[in-house]
C-alpha cells in the first residue's frame, strides 16, 4: 500500500473540497464526486484503513451508525424509494479507492438498476457438499 495520503483522508483533514454531510471524530461522509443517483454518499472512517477487516472495532460500529442514521436522512432528502448500501472490498469487488468506505446509494422506482445480487458475475452451480465445505471453512467447523 502507497504511504500517500488516499484522497479520503485528503478530504477528512480539509486539504481538498467536499461537501459532508457528517462528521465526528472518528468518521466522516461526504456526496460522491460521481454520483450514482442524487444523494450518493460515502462514508469512511477518519483512519485510512484500507479493508473491512483494518477497521478496529469501535470504528466500525462507529461507521455503520453512522450508515445508519444517514440512510434515511439521505433518502428523505432526495425523496428516494429505496436505498442500496454496500462496501466494494477489495480490488477484484472494484475498490478503487484503498480507504475503506460504505456506499450509500439512493433509489428510485425504475431508475434502472438492479439489486445488490447483481455485483457479482455468473452464479456457481455448487452442490451441497461444496457447500457445507464453504460453510465449515468459514465458520472453522
Ligand atoms: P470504490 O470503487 O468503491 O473505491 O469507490 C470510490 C468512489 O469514490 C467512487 O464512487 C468515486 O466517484 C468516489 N470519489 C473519488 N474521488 C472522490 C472525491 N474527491 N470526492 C468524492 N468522491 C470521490
């Protein structure tokens, strides 16, 4: 990982414009630059932790109040339908920027999109064996 500062702790400290929508010591969101639907919002923790994973605890909890009380802030604002929340982890999931960050997307009846269920590519065929291994690798069962 470069030792640069990401463009989100650019923002967080000040040094290149934004327009937050909320702050507090440990997390910030701000409307995305290119922006999905009106209100598209990312929210990141101060800390330029790269992946889910780098996030310590507290600071998680922290971002995900913070999703969750902007949600309908958000869609009240721009009188969305329905909203899409959802965190591109990792390069392969199309992560650009590597400061770990929520995506809080609003929507709108027949705007076009689809459901989360649609990141993904072409679905496995996977048998029940496949899965109860996937199941027993995940949990350490
Ligand atoms: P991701 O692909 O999940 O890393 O998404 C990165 C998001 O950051 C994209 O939706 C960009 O439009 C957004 N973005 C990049 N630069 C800025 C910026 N300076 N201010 C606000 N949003 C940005």
């Amino acid at each position: 990982m470069s030792d640069d500062p990401t463009i989100f702790e650019q923002i967080v400290a000040g040094d290149i414009p934004a327009r937050i929508v909320y702050e507090t010591d440990t997390v910030a969101a701000f409307l995305d630059a290119n922006p999905l639907a009106p209100g598209h919002t990312l929210v990141v923790p101060k800390e330029p932790h790269e992946r889910l994973e780098d996030i310590p605890d507290d600071e998680a909890a922290a971002v995900w109040a913070a999703v969750q009380e902007l949600v309908p802030q958000i869609a009240a604002a721009v009188d969305a339908d329905a909203t899409t929340v959802g965190v591109n982890d990792g390069e392969a999931a199309g992560q650009e920027v590597p400061h770990a960050h929520v995506h809080i997307v609003p929507r709108f009846e027949g705007d076009g999109g689809g459901p989360i269920h649609a990141a993904a590519g072409d679905r496995p065929d996977l048998s029940e064996d496949e899965l109860d291994g996937i199941a027993a690798d995940i949990s350490g069962e």
